[in-house]
C-alpha cells in the first residue's frame, strides 16, 4: 500500500529510534503500526527513552464517516518531565500544540483532529518517601490526513515526539549534533 510506503520513508531525528510492532487488527479492514523511543544517550549501557510514542494507520476502503475520509492516524506519546513542568498549569494546552505546530509546520493537511492530553504526577510514600516525585506527559491523538502521501504526516509525528521530549526542534535540512557532555559514571 502506498500510504505504508509514504510513512517508511521518512527520515527522523538519530535520537529517535524506530521500530515496527504489530498493528491493532479490529480497527479497520487494513492497518500499520509505528513505534518509537527517544533516546538522548543511545551509547550509555541500559539507557532509558525519554518519551515513546506509536503512529497508527488505519485505512477503510470507501471511507469511514466518523473519519470524514477513507484514513485515520492515532498516536500515543509519553514523555517524562521535571517535576514542576508537570504541575504547570498550561501543561495540557501546550502538549497538544507540540502535535498540532508540527503538522502545521511539515504542511501536512488534515481534518478532524481529535484527542486528550493527560498528565501523571507521582510522590512516594511510606517505604517509597526517599523516591523522587515524577511527571509525565501522555499525548492521545487521531486525524484524518487529506492527501495520500503521509510523509509529512510521519515526520510531523516525530516532531510532536522529540517536542514532548524536551529536544530543541531542528530547522529542515539541519541534522543535530552528538551531545558533547562527559559521560557520568553509572553506579
């Protein structure tokens, strides 16, 4: 299918690391799935991502009216974040522009946008008060692209991933530069 062909071809940033699971099968007659990790410190042993998201195509020949067009596109990201960035009070509004700016800025057309954005905050108690407290963010969106080639879409997708991760975006035809920081012995 054409449409899976536009969403392999895209180009991410290095720190974003790709893989193909397997899709859900009882959304539509035909789909594919993407995932990712962001990875800053790919070389450490063990690293951790510091977001993951999943890109979802679904494809209903003869369209779907819910969609308003024959494809669909669902994401889900998570990303972690410094404790008092996940209590901001604009948090949720601006996550949800990390999606939007990006599809904006890779000019890749839709309709019917849809989604929540969600944020988990967690402190430890008891025997778990020394932890430190956490936030993430969690991003769960859905599109309908107006043209075939999804590439736009694709890379606009890894935009909203690195943006949730907290990287810098980088201007078209920029590719970013190994981190040049000395490596912190792990205990």
């Amino acid at each position: 299918m054409r449409a899976v062909e536009t969403l392999r071809a895209a180009q991410y940033r290095s720190e974003v690391q790709l893989d193909e699971p397997s899709p859900p099968k009882r959304l539509a007659t035909y789909t594919f799935a993407l995932s990712a990790e962001v990875m800053v410190d790919a070389d450490e042993p063990d690293p951790d991502p510091i977001a993951t998201g999943r890109l979802v195509l679904l494809h209903e020949p003869g369209g779907h009216e819910a969609w308003h067009g024959d494809f669909r596109l669902v994401t889900y990201i998570r990303a972690s974040l410094e404790p008092d960035i996940g209590s901001d009070p604009l948090l949720l509004a601006v996550a949800w522009t990390w999606l939007t700016d990006a599809l904006a800025a890779r000019s890749a057309p839709y309709t019917a946008a849809s989604g929540t954005v969600t944020r988990v905050t967690s402190e430890g108690f008891g025997g778990m008060a020394g932890q430190p407290a956490t936030a993430d963010v969690e991003i769960r969106a859905s599109w309908t692209p107006l043209e075939p080639d999804l590439q736009p879409h694709a890379l606009a997708w890894g935009d909203g991933l690195t943006s949730a991760a907290g990287l810098l975006p980088l201007p078209a035809g920029v590719v970013a530069m190994p981190s040049l920081r000395p490596r912190q012995q792990r205990r």
